[in-house]
C-alpha cells in the first residue's frame, strides 16, 4: 500500500518548511525541506536542508536524498544525490546542500527521498532571485 500525504507546513518571509510522507508496507518516511532564505540576489548561496523521518518501527537501512532545482537559474555545489545509512525509527536525519543563484527568477526546489523502490518528493518550495549581485557562483 503506498500513502503520500502533505503533512502541515510552515512559512515566513525568510525561510520555508513543507512536509511530505510516504508509507511502503510497514516503511513510513517523510521528507521535509527547508531553505534558508526564499529571496536571493544573482551569486548569492541559500542553503537547503532536507530532514528525513523514519516514521515506522523498523530501521531502515538505505535511503537516497535528492534535490531537485531548476539548473537554468540554479547551481547545487557538490553532489545532488546524498544516501543516509541506518534511519532508526523517529529519528530525523538529514541531508545539506548550498545552491547558488545564477540568474534572476523565481525557482522551485524539492527534495525527493527513496526508499525501496518508492520514491516521494517534498512539497516544493520557491526561491526568488533578483538581479545582479557579483559574478557568479564559484
């Protein structure tokens, strides 16, 4: 049985947080993220967080955690793919990210977490970047 449900949210002029859960037989995840600032001018870095939950009473020993951005008007430094290791049950862990604004615009991030196949995706959040502040990302 697969069960994906948006659970609550919180958001302010600087930072937004969202929730999403998925339930694979006795697996119960969810993945919220959060990124540090929802405004940004071209060269500047937001951090992204993703927090994943084990929510079943199992441990689980494998999930992958991605984020997901627009790449015309956003650059993720590093790897945009983390696994987590052994999540035991009510335990958040999570996975970091900086990403750089390149152009203007506005842009939707995600985190999408996988878990035995299953995958479920964040509610996504929006980050506004305005014009030019220092060349680039480096």
């Amino acid at each position: 049985m697969l069960l994906a449900v948006a659970v609550g949210g919180l958001a302010s002029a600087d930072s937004t947080s969202l929730t999403a859960t998925v339930r694979v037989a006795d697996v119960v995840v969810s993945v919220r993220l959060a990124i540090s600032s929802t405004s940004a001018r071209v060269g500047d870095t937001v951090k992204a967080t993703a927090t994943v939950v084990n929510g079943g009473t199992s441990r689980i020993p494998t999930v992958t955690v991605s984020l997901r951005a627009d790449t015309t008007g956003l650059r993720i430094r590093g790897a945009d793919t983390i696994v987590l290791t052994s999540i035991a049950p009510g335990r958040p862990r999570t996975a970091q990210w900086t990403v750089c604004a390149v152009q203007p615009g506005t842009f939707v991030l995600l985190a999408r977490v996988s878990v035995g196949g299953v995958s479920v995706d964040s509610p996504a959040v929006l980050l506004s970047v305005a014009g030019q502040r220092k060349k680039g990302c480096s």
